[in-house]
C-alpha cells in the first residue's frame, strides 16, 4: 500500500516540529555573556535575589521574553539556595521550640 505525497508531508512536518520542541527543551546557562536585558536581570537576580524574586520576574514576563528558569541557575546558586533554606528550617524550629518553652515556664 502506498502513501500519498499530502500524508508523507504532514508526518514528516511533525516530525520535524518533534525534533524543533526537543532541541530548544535543552536548558543552556545563559548567565556567562548574557546575550539580552533580560537575561542580564535575570542573571542579576539569580545571584542576588534569591529563587523567589527569580520565579516571580520569569513568571511575570514570560508572555513577553519566554524565559526557563533553570537557564539563569548555576549548580552554585542552587547550592547555596539549598544551604540558606536548610538553615532557616533551623532557625525556624529553634524559634518554635523556643515559643514552646516560654509557654511552659509561664503556666
């Protein structure tokens, strides 16, 4: 059986969208040379600002850049993300045990 030129077309037209949507799924640092503005703030809020300032600033603009997150986040920056959320876990339970003694003493 044969296929005709119009379905031979259309599967290979999706195939090769399948192929343009896997290639730009690849995340790329872009925070070496900043090629745009906003890459160059969204770099500058990776390093300084914290993982929350950085989601809010893509998710505010993405109908406009379309920028990825993990594009402007080095496995330094994630580190150190890592490292102030452990110890403020810390800080916190210390407080909370903290508020629990203080009741007790007072009853």
């Amino acid at each position: 059986m044969k296929t005709s030129k119009p379905v031979r077309r259309v599967s290979f037209a999706a195939a090769i969208l399948a192929a343009g949507v896997s290639l730009s799924a690849h995340a790329e640092y872009r925070c070496k040379a900043p090629p745009t503005l906003e890459d160059a703030r969204a770099c500058d809020l990776a390093k300084t600002a914290g993982p929350d300032a950085l989601r809010r600033f893509i998710q505010r603009t993405s109908s406009i850049y379309g920028l990825y997150f993990y594009d402007y986040v080095a496995d330094a920056d994630a580190e150190r993300w890592s490292t102030a959320l452990r110890s403020n876990e810390a800080q916190t339970i210390a407080a909370m045990d903290g508020r629990d003694e203080a009741k007790t003493v007072s009853q």
